[in-house]
C-alpha cells in the first residue's frame, strides 16, 4: 500500500523504513516511529517493509541511528518544533 501511495503521486524514493529500536521507552521520538523494542522484530519488519517498496517500483534505504544530527546520541529525544 505504501509503494501503491508513492507512486501514485510520482514518488519513487522513500528514505524508508526507519529501523531504530526502541531500547528507551521514555523516548517518545523514537518509539513513536519503531517497529518495537526487538532487534529481531525491527530487523523482519524493516526487511518486509523494504522488499514491498522495492518489489512495486519504490527505491528505498534503510535508516536509523546514523541519520543523528551532529552532537545527537542514540536515545536522544528531538522533539520536532
């Protein structure tokens, strides 16, 4: 459905799925946009996420802690303003 959405108004590149972990739970950035709390889980999950965009014409790249702004830490909460 996600690839179907992109397309459908000409997107063929979603820097997506975002698969953090969520190790803090007090962290309501990162939870709000994780797959869950286990690597394994995260790692299924991202994997599927990633073959669906591709499999229907959507490039995609996996992102996560390496997306930091600079001076940001892993489990840093960035609130957006």
């Amino acid at each position: 459905m996600l690839a179907r959405e992109a397309r459908a108004v000409n997107f063929d590149l979603n820097l997506a799925p975002v698969m953090d972990v969520d190790t803090n739970p007090a962290n309501r950035v990162i939870c709000s946009r994780s797959f869950g709390d286990s690597t394994e889980l995260v790692a299924r999950l991202g994997v599927a996420v990633l073959r669906g965009l591709q499999d229907n014409g959507v490039a995609s790249c996996e992102c996560s802690a390496g997306d930091l702004e600079p001076g940001e830490q892993p489990g840093d909460a960035v609130e957006a303003a």
